[in-house]
C-alpha cells in the first residue's frame, strides 16, 4: 500500500505539471515541449495503473479499509485522467 500512496503523490504533481505546461504561452505556444507532455502522461498512467492494481490487490487480501479504498480510487481516477490527457494533447 506504500507504493500506492507515494504514486498517488507522486501523480498529483505530474497532474499539475501536465495542466500547467500544456497551457499556451504569449506566442500561442506550450510552455513545455509536446514530447514531454505526452511523456509525463504516460509515465502518469502507467505509474497509477500500476498503484491502482496493487491498491485492488491489497484490498482483496487484506479486507475493505477506507484509507487503502480511497488511496485505490484516486489512483484508478488518476490513471483515466493521465490517459485522457494524453490522448487530447496528441496531434491528430
């Protein structure tokens, strides 16, 4: 469950980054490079997938809790969050 937890932190802040670099800039520009976005993304879904599942794991062996039930649920909330992001940042 640790893991969960320092990917749940750790995806709050890749969250903000990704919001706060994909805004445009004075020139209509990103502020970060697309690359980088799409990089921090998927990094971000994988890493929360990852948490969410252990987070499932937990809670089926060591019984429903609400701290490691919520911990699951922001991680699976985030990974959909990373992906979805990553997916409108994309050039079609």
């Amino acid at each position: 469950m640790k893991f969960s937890f320092l990917v749940l932190g750790m995806g709050i802040l890749l969250l903000l980054l990704v919001l706060k670099g994909s805004q445009p800039d004075g020139n209509g520009a990103m502020v970060l490079p697309l690359l980088t976005l799409l990089i921090v993304s998927e990094f971000g879904f994988i890493t929360n997938g990852i948490g969410a599942f252990l987070g499932v794991k937990t809670l089926r062996a060591d019984g429903l809790s609400v701290g490691p039930a919520i911990i699951t649920v922001m991680c699976t909330v985030l990974s959909v969050v990373f992906m979805l992001l990553g997916i409108r940042l994309w050039p079609l």
